[in-house]
C-alpha cells in the first residue's frame, strides 16, 4: 500500500495530482492506493476509474477522508 500525503501539500496551497500520478502509474494489476486528504477527491476518482481503478472513500478522524483506489486486474 503506498499513501501519498495529500494533505501536507494540500495545506501548503500545492497540488497532489503530479505525485499520484506519477504513484499510480507504478502500480501493477490488484494494487491498491490509499489518499488521505481533507475532502473526497472526487475529481480524482473520476481520473482513475477511466484508467481502470476501483475505488472507496470513507470520512475519518476531524472530516478528513481516506480514499482507497485498486487497479482492477
């Protein structure tokens, strides 16, 4: 499981997209990737599911969200 921290860059104003990207495209078949983020990536789960992931999102602790993301096989 690999878990880019969103929420560091996010709160310093920045962009996590470059890095995910980069995180998924490592992935191999049935692999998974969890995001903890302030908010549900809504737009990213968009992006992924177009490029064959499943996903679930679920709120945690202090209204964060942890969304998880597999390549389907």
């Amino acid at each position: 499981m690999v878990v880019p921290k969103a929420r560091p860059i996010i709160a310093a104003g920045g962009e996590p997209l470059n890095k995910i990207m980069a995180v998924t495209a490592a992935l191999n078949d049935g692999e998974k990737l969890t995001i903890l983020a302030p908010f549900e990536p809504v737009p990213l789960e968009a992006i992924l599911s177009s490029q064959d992931f499943n996903h679930a999102a679920e709120k945690i602790e202090n209204g964060n969200r942890q969304a998880v993301f597999r390549r389907r096989p």
